[in-house]
C-alpha cells in the first residue's frame, strides 16, 4: 500500500514528521523557559494571545491555499520557518540572550507559520489520494505523528536545558530540509479556481459557505467530544490523580498519581506505536462503520474508568481500552472528513477543522474548573455521554451520506 501512494504523500509524511518532531522538542519547554524568565502572571496572557493568533492565522492560511495552490503557501511559510529557528538560536545564544527577542521569533515561528501552513499540509493528504488509501493514509500519519512526539520528547527533555542553541541551529537544519523538499519534490496538483474580481482579503465569503454546510458542523461537534476525552489526560483526570492517588502499590514499589500519570501516556504512545499499523491489517474485513462506533465507545469506557478506580492493573487495563478505540476510530473520523468538504473549498474547512482542538481545549479549562463541584462519578457519566453523543453525530452525518452518496464508506484495502 506504502508503494501505491503518490510521491506527494510520502513527501507530505515526511515534511509533517520532522515538523512535528521540532515542535515537540521546543514548544512544551520554551513554555517553561519563558515562565522562568518572565514569570508565571506574565506567560500565561502571552500563551493565550498565542493560541488565540494560531487560529486566526489558519483561516488566512486556508483562504492563501485554495487560492494560490499548496506548494506556495507551504514554501513561504517553510521558508519564514527557517529564518525564525535562525532567529531564535541566535537570540537563544550566549552572545545576545534575549528572552524578549526569543518569545517574538517564538510566537512568529509556532502559531503564525505553523498555523498558516497546516491546513495545506492536510489538504495535500485529500488532493493526492484514492478513497481506498485513505484509512492507511491517516493511520500511517497519526502513527508517525506519535513517533515524532516520542522522539522529540526524548531530544527535547535531554538537550533543552544545556544545549538550547545547538538545539534551534538543528531545529533549523531540518526546517531547511523541508524547503528544499518542498521546492524540488513536491508537485502542486491542485488548481484553484479563478477568482474574478474577488480580493483575497475577504476571508469570509468562503467560510461563510463552510459553515453552512450542517454535516461539516455536526463532524466538527462530534470531533470536539471524542478530543475532550483525550484531553482530560492533562486537564481533570491529571488533577485527580494527583490529589487521590497517593501510595498505590506497584510491586516493591509505591506510586503517586503523577508518576501514574506519567506511565498511563507512556502506555498509550507504546500502544500506538506497536498496534496502530498492525491492527490496521486485522481489522480490514470489518466495515468502517461497525469500526467507528466500536472505537468512540471503547474510547469512550475507557476514560469513564478511569475517574472511579484507584486500581493500578485496571487504570492500565482502561488506558489499553481507550487506546484501541483510538486506533480504531481517529482513522476512519479522518477518513469521513473527504467526503464532507468540497473541493475548492478544502484547505479552508480544514482550517475551520482545526478548531475541534481549540473546542476540547476549552471544555478541558471548564471541567478544571469544576473539579471540586463535580464528583469522579458523575465525571465518568459525563465522558459516557460525551461517546454516546459522539456516535449520535456520527450516525447521523452517515445517513445523510449515504442519501447524497448511496455507496456505504468503502473497506480498506
């Protein structure tokens, strides 16, 4: 299946692995690093105007790509990536060390570029696929995207502290790497449509037509429920475990909650790691459907479990539930979104897509919020219900599809 993909995909795997793969070795440590240098009251404002400027900059960088091709917009911002890793090893370094000049590359670099040129990465993932690949596809990217995590942890958490300039210098070696394979591999087979007398600056005109679009709204909704799930993990369940999870035995050893915490993520990453191509194979007799539903609920129990024990072999046995209903499902969610989007249009629903992180997010922040209000039983209904929803949407946007397309979703060959 490997060979059969397009060049262009391949590419866009690989441009993805090593883009995450910087992202995860310097965001999550440049957060501290800042909270050091200009403290916590300060950061944290900063953090969110980030966030809030990510999102924005995505819906420009939909409208760019569907105007003017992927290449391009990937190329510039690739580009702008590299000057901004220059940038911020030398403000990084002994001889300026400037934590000022650092966050302004910083927040340049990591939500304006970043943003700006994902909705054409996932839009390359659409224009250069078959239907029939597009469960490997998407189960070979988020595979890889977890490898990239993992190795970019480790890098991140070994080099980050002592070697920080070497670290950005290396960040931008491979930020140049991606350039070149944009500028000389990767072919633009998409082709916008002219757009008489339009500005580009009028953003609206086409993301009014995607959210009218009332299955996209119902794929996002339901994408929003099932993300809040895998969120809690940093959010209520980390505040949980930590505040009741004390001296749980491990053999010879006494485990706290955030060291069970710790070994519940790693367990997951392993999980994925070792099952997520493997499982792919085993399960393409079953259809797609049965697939979807099966994975949001065993999500869905896992993480219900998860709030009611203080028992280590069964928190360990409901991670191992929810992570294969995450290999079971996030493919196939992957997958539907083609069916639902039009073609000239994509990179900007893809942006709008991006908001299903930004939605889960937010009901993480609110059921911190609510920690001492809300019991780890009803907490556990909560995330039931959440599956329960989720399915809802789901069968409902099959329906409609199935109206307009009378073909059921196709088995992974």
């Amino acid at each position: 299946m490997f060979q059969s993909l397009h060049p262009n995909l391949k590419i866009r795997l690989g441009l993805n692995f090593f883009q995450k793969l910087t992202q995860t070795a310097i965001f999550p440590f440049l957060t501290i690093y800042f909270v050091r240098q200009f403290g916590a009251t300060e950061t944290g404002p900063l953090i969110v105007l980030t966030m809030i400027a990510s999102f924005i900059t995505s819906l420009y960088g939909g409208l760019l790509s569907d105007r003017y091709g992927r290449k391009r917009v990937l190329f510039i911002g690739e580009m702008l990536r590299f000057v901004c890793f220059i940038g911020m090893a030398i403000a990084g370094s002994h001889v300026i060390d400037s934590a000022t000049l650092l966050f302004i590359f910083f927040f340049f670099f990591s939500n304006l570029l970043s943003s700006a040129i994902t909705p054409a990465n996932e839009a390359i993932l659409i224009d250069d696929s078959r239907p029939e690949q597009r469960k490997y596809l998407y189960t070979l990217s988020y595979w890889l995207m977890n490898g990239s995590i993992v190795i970019g942890s480790l890098i991140g958490g070994f080099f980050f502290e002592q070697h920080l300039f070497y670290l950005l210098v290396s960040a931008a070696i491979l930020s140049f790497g991606c350039v070149f394979l944009i500028s000389f591999k990767l072919e633009d087979n998409y082709k916008p449509l002219p757009r008489k007398g339009q500005k580009t600056t009028n953003v609206w005109t086409g993301y009014q037509t995607v959210m009218r679009n009332q299955l996209f709204l119902k794929y996002l909704i339901a994408g929003i429920l099932t993300l809040s799930l895998e969120l809690q993990l940093t959010h209520y369940l980390a505040i949980h475990f930590a505040e009741t999870l004390h001296a749980v035995p491990f053999f010879h050893f006494s485990l706290d909650g955030t060291k069970i915490l710790g070994l519940l993520r790693a367990e997951n990453t392993i999980l994925v790691l070792l099952l997520g191509l493997v499982l792919m194979r085993w399960t393409q007799s079953i259809s797609e459907r049965a697939l979807l539903y099966t994975g949001v609920t065993l999500f869905s129990l896992g993480f219900a479990i998860l709030p009611v024990s203080n028992d280590f072999s069964m928190l360990v046995l409901a991670t191992a539930c929810f992570t294969f209903g995450e290999l079971l499902y996030v493919p196939i969610h992957q997958t539907m979104l083609a069916r639902l989007i039009e073609d000239h249009l994509r990179s900007q629903y893809l942006a709008v897509n991006g908001f299903r992180y930004r939605g889960a997010l937010l009901i993480g922040a609110i059921s911190v919020s609510t920690y001492n209000v809300v019991s780890p039983g009803w907490m556990a209904i909560t995330y039931i219900c959440f599956g329960i929803l989720a399915i809802f949407f789901y069968r409902s946007i099959l329906k409609e599809l199935d109206k307009c397309q009378p073909l059921e979703l196709k088995k992974a060959s």
